[in-house]
C-alpha cells in the first residue's frame, strides 16, 4: 500500500496518531543514533583490542626469527673465538674436499684437535641441538662449492660453477641475512620445501679477513607458530615474507613461496602500522637488519566475531528502549484518545437530537473539566427548550385553536344541516352537495385533535376542492394520488389545506377553462414529498421572493398566516428540513413541495 495512502486514511485526521507517530519517530530515531554511535565505538575498541593482540603475536614472531638470526650468527662468533676450527674452516672452503681430509688426517696424527671438535662436527652438534635446524650450507665463493648438512646428517657436495650453475649469481645477489629458501640453492642440496627460511652470514678468513664463503642454515617455518601458541584467540593470520616479497611462513598455511610486493619504508624494526585495505585490517611490522616484514591481516567478517556479543547486547537493550519508550507514551496518548473520542461521540449523539445524553468524567484533568463544561451547557440548553421552544410550540396550538373556536361549531353544524335540507327539498341537488362538503370539512377543521392521517388530510382537502368544483362547473378539476401505504401515516393537522386553499384564493382563473389543481403523495428518501402542482396564474418573481422571505422569518406577518403557519409548525416540530418550498413561473402555474417526516417523530400526541 502507498505510503501517502496510509497516511490520509488513518493519520491526516487524526490528532493523535499524528503526536505518536512523530514521538516514536523521534524517539527511535534517537535511539538509533545512540546506538549506532555506541556499537561503533565498541567496534572500534574491539578492532584495536584485536589488532594489538595480533601485534604483539607479531612482535612474539619476530622474537623467535630474531632468535634464529643470532643463533647462526653465534655458530661463526664460536668459530672464530676457536683458531683451530677458523683456520680448519678456511681451509675446508679455500681447498678441495680431499685436501681437508688430508688435512684432517695430518690434525688427528699430530693430535691437535679442538676441544669442540671439527668444524664438520660442530655444525652437526647444533643441528642435533636446534631441532628446527633442516640444513646448514657452508658456500666457498673461491672455488663456488656448496657443502650441505641436513637434519639426518648427511653430508652433501655440490660444484657450483658459474658456467653450469645460478647458484654463484644467487650468492653473489643475495643482500639481507633472513630469506626465503633460493630456489637454485634448495634444489642443488635436494631440500626443495617452500616451508623453510633461511638465515645467512658471511665467512670470513679470520687471518686477513677476506670472505671467503657464506654459512646459510635453513630453518624449520612451521616451527615459527610455536611463538603463537601464547595468543589462541589471535583473530586473522599473520605471514612473514623476505625483502624479496616471498613469504616463507603463513599462519594459515596458503600461501608459502608465493611472492608478494613489498611495502616501501621497511627499514626499522619498528611497528608499521595498522591500516585497511579494502575490507582487510593490515598490521605491519618489518625488520631492517633481517629485511623481512611481519604481516597480520585480518578480514572484517573476522574481526566483527569479536564484537558481535556487545552488537546483540546494544541490539537487544535498544529494543527494549524503544518499546518501553514509545509504548508506555502510545498508551496514555491512546487513553488519552479514548476519551476524547467518547466526548466526540457524545456531541454526535447531542447533534441528532439525543439532549439527554451526558458524559460520565470523574477525572478533574483537562478533558474532565471539557466534559463537565458539555454537561452543564446541555443543562442549561434543555432548561432554555422548556422555556423558549416549548413554549412557542404551545403558543402555535392555542392559535391554531384560537383559529378553530372562531366559529361556533354546533351552531354551524345546524345552520348548514338546515339549509343543505332546504336545497335537496327544492331539487338543486349542487347546492345540497356543497353545504354538505362544507359541513364536513367545518367538522374536521373544528376537530380538536392535534394529529390526523395522511387520508383524513387528503379528504379534507378533497372536501374543499369539491365545493369549488360544483362552483366552477367544468372549469376546475382536481386529481389527488396518494399510494396506499402512506394513507395512515400520521400528519400534522393542516398541513396541506391552506395551500390548497392559497390556490382557490390566489391562483384559480375563472376566465379558464382548464383550470387544474393535481396533489401528489410520494416516499422520498425515508420521508415524504407532497406536491401541490396548479395551472394558474403563477406568482411574479418579486412577489415570489417576498413569500420566501415571509416563510424565513420567525414573526408571523401579516398575510401570510396559511403557508407560514404550515412551515413553522412542521419547522417547530421536525426541524429542518421539514417544511414548505414554493416554485412559481407568472402565467405558468405553482408548485408547493411539503416535506414530511414518514414516522413522524416529535409530533404532540392528545393525552
């Protein structure tokens, strides 16, 4: 349904809908507001709450590299504090293989060994020692040899001659010290396992310092999480890549050897930063001295699970304020419209004519004291009916009996009996017709009850048109139709002769000879309509609108007592809009409408 639709037909007329409707805007509108600012905060604080968790695991994994990093770094510091195993060093990568064994033989024979042994040995004691060791590789750049020891103790030789091999350009190229496993390099010792780093240290002769090789130990990746353990609840993942942008551990374990770009700036073993990209939460932290990032990326969707039970507390508390603040309003306003509807109601019932109605209010508040002041106006409006308008009501009967005692009835009944008698005796049988329709109609005039029929007011009409037909001869005729359910329906006693009678007086032409008078009697709309259509002489239209304004008046004016008396009385007693209406064209004729109530309600019964 249309919004605007909606709004007409239940809240345009209506005062109070209208205060609840913009209240409950408002007030949720508000406490949306609220709410919005408060999960946002709490959103914020969970993310950062989340992102410094994630940074210090960051800071744990840097540690354990950095750990690593001065591990092999003490190997060569050990080397070198010993002159037998540097110097045994330098010549393991300055000569070939066999010439250290020699070399070896000649050390055993003279019995000058070490106390930590061969150099050979020493390596294999650190990586029975650190179990996240996988190789170490000893590079000879001299004679571009690699020497591999991997965590079974195997020993490996490799020539890598720059003709045959890249193994000489990746070392040479190589700058920073923690990397990602070369390719070239782990394929050559036959370690080809992307989930490895590799820390490198250069080797130098410690007689003329000149380097002489690289010392490079592979480390175990996945032994990496072990610096994770301490942050379970640690939301995203986190990966470290080399200064080549190849990342060599990933928390989630997906994406180890790939290359990614790395970022400009990471120098410092500072924290980068934390920022978003897209709908991703990055948090950076980079090594200059190992020239590897730390990296934690979370997503939203992950980190929103952090918040989610302070989202449905402020869901669930906002929903309850605004139930509770929009209900409890809604429902006095509503009581409030309860009440003015039953004053509104009450109104109506006064306005159809109910002027005993009364509005039962105790309260002293507002509305009480509007339905008190209803109340004690309906009091004083039924005291001005007893004696304003009933009075006048009486005062239109006892002229109307005044009319009627104007004539003395016994003493007309008789005279008109004698000489209806005399006429019938001497043969004019159209003069006994007509003292005998007067007579009649005398009676019905001099009648003292207030109420008739419609069928008694016809015939008294019938009555009075009849002696003027017998008059007129064929002059004048009449027709009076009335259906006959609506014969003994109640009416008002002259409420039609004296406009039958305003047409003999004013209206007939005796010089026609086609005079007509037609009364007609139809229901309309739960009352009735009686017409009263003539042929005559028709009234000029200043004439007309003076008989309107005369009809208008309260005050009886003079000549105009037989249509005036007809409508004030139906006025008096129906209301409107019950009374006489008068249409007239000059040399047309007249048509008078009476309006009549069908149940004639408020008509004054005899006792």
């Amino acid at each position: 349904m249309d919004i605007g639709a909606v709004y007409r037909k239940y809240f345009k007329n209506n005062l109070f809908l209208k205060i609840i409707l913009l209240f409950s805007v408002i007030t949720i509108v508000t406490i949306i507001t609220f709410s919005y600012l408060m999960y946002r905060n709490a959103a914020q604080t969970a993310v950062r709450r989340e992102l410094d968790n994630q940074t210090r695991a960051m800071d744990s994994v840097n540690r354990y590299i950095g750990g690593k990093v001065e591990s092999v770094q003490a190997m060569m510091n050990d080397i070198y504090r010993s002159d037998s195993l540097s110097a045994e060093l330098s010549i393991f990568l300055l000569n070939s293989y066999e010439e250290y064994v020699k070399f070896q033989l000649d050390q055993f024979t003279a019995e000058e060994t070490s106390e930590l042994g061969s150099a050979l040995d020493y390596f294999l004691g650190r990586i029975d020692s650190d179990s996240s060791i996988r190789n170490i590789v000893l590079y000879s750049s001299d004679r571009q040899v690699l020497y591999s020891l991997d965590d079974n103790r195997r020993f490996k030789l490799v020539v890598t001659n720059m003709a045959r091999s890249y193994i000489p350009d990746v070392m040479a190229a190589e700058s920073r010290n923690v990397t990602a496993p070369n390719y070239w390099v782990s394929k050559a010792i036959g370690r080809d396992d992307p989930r490895m780093f590799a820390v490198r240290v250069p080797i130098n002769d410690k007689q003329t310092l000149k380097n002489i090789g690289q010392l490079l130990v592979y480390f175990d990746s996945e032994q990496i999480a072990s610096a994770l353990a301490g942050y379970p609840e640690m939301k995203g993942t986190i990966h470290v890549r080399d200064a080549n942008g190849r990342v060599f551990y990933d928390s989630a374990g997906a994406r180890y050897g790939l290359k990614l770009e790395p970022e400009s700036g990471e120098s410092t073993a500072v924290l980068d930063g934390q920022h978003i990209e897209g709908d991703v939460y990055t948090n950076k932290l980079s090594s200059g001295e190992g020239g590897y990032a730390i990296v934690g990326e979370a997503t939203r969707e992950e980190m929103a699970v952090s918040y989610v039970g302070t989202r449905n507390t402020i869901l669930l508390i906002s929903f309850i304020c605004i139930a509770v603040a929009t209900l409890i309003p809604s429902l006095f306003i509503m009581n409030f419209a309860k009440r003015t509807n039953e004053i509104i109601r009450f109104t109506r019932k006064v306005k159809n004519g109910d002027l005993n109605a009364r509005i039962d209010e105790t309260r002293e508040d507002e509305l009480g004291q509007i339905s008190k002041s209803f109340n004690a106006m309906l009091d004083e409006l039924n005291q001005y009916i007893d004696k304003v308008y009933k009075a006048e009501i009486n005062q239109k009967h006892a002229e109307l009996a005044a009319l009627q005692a104007r004539v003395n009835p016994h003493f007309l009944y008789n005279t008109l009996e004698v000489i209806r008698m005399r006429a019938f005796s001497q043969g004019d049988s159209d003069a006994a017709e007509m003292i005998y329709s007067l007579s009649v109609l005398f009676k019905n005039l001099v009648n003292p009850k207030r109420q008739s029929t419609m069928q008694s007011e016809l015939e008294a009409c019938r009555l009075y048109l009849e002696l003027f037909r017998i008059r007129y001869k064929n002059k004048f005729a009449y027709e009076i139709d009335c259906p006959p359910e609506l014969s003994g329906v109640p009416v008002m006693r002259l409420a039609l002769q004296p406009i039958v009678e305003n047409y003999i007086v004013h209206g007939i032409d005796p010089a026609r000879e086609d005079n007509f008078l037609a009364i007609r009697v139809r229901p309309e709309g739960g009352d009735i309509r009686v017409t009263v259509e003539d042929n005559g002489k028709g009234i000029e239209p200043d004439k007309l609108a003076e008989i309107r304004d005369r009809l208008s008046v309260a005050e009886e004016t003079e000549g105009s007592f037989g249509l005036r008396s007809v409508h004030a009385r139906l006025n008096l007693v129906h209301g409107q809009p019950y009374g006489v209406d008068i249409e007239s064209e000059p040399g047309e004729g007249t048509t008078v409408t009476v309006r009549l109530p069908q149940a004639e309600e408020g008509v004054i019964h005899d006792a």
